[in-house]
C-alpha cells in the first residue's frame, strides 16, 4: 500500500511539474506552480517527512505563487503605463 500511495504521489509530482514546464502564461504557470507545491507536500508526506511538508505547504504552494503573481500583476501595470506616457 505505501508502494502505490509513493508511485501516485511521484506521479503527480512529475505530471505537475512537466506542466508547469510547458505553460506559457505567467498567470497559470503560478497556479501549476502552486499545485505542484501541494503535490510536493504529499509526497513529502508520503515518505515521512511532516516537518518538510509543512514547509513545503506553506511556502511552495502559497507563498512563491502569491508573489509571483503580484510580480506579474505589477509588471504588466508598468507597462501599461509606459504605453499610455508614449
């Protein structure tokens, strides 16, 4: 049974990842990204690391999607503006 859960969880793992690779987007490559945290976090799970996947939880799937966003967000609000000053 470990077996299986350890195999479904570096599936996803590997799925999520590729996916995050092959999306162009900004916006939904932060929204794969976050998946891919809590995909981490399972697998982290899986192999008995509770500390390391809270970690994970936190910072992979919230955090770093988060300020990838408003990262976005305030890029394509300066260029707006550049374009309007023109």
């Amino acid at each position: 049974m470990a077996d299986a859960l350890l195999l479904i969880s570096l599936c996803a793992v590997a799925a999520t990842a590729t996916a995050a690779v092959l999306v162009r987007d900004p916006v939904r490559q932060a929204l794969v990204l976050s998946v891919l945290g809590l995909a981490l976090a399972v697998l982290f799970t899986v192999l008995q690391a509770p500390d390391v996947a809270l970690s994970q939880l936190a910072v992979g799937s919230a955090l770093t999607p988060l300020l990838i966003l408003l990262s976005v967000r305030k890029a394509r609000r300066r260029g707006r503006r550049e374009e309007d000053g023109r």
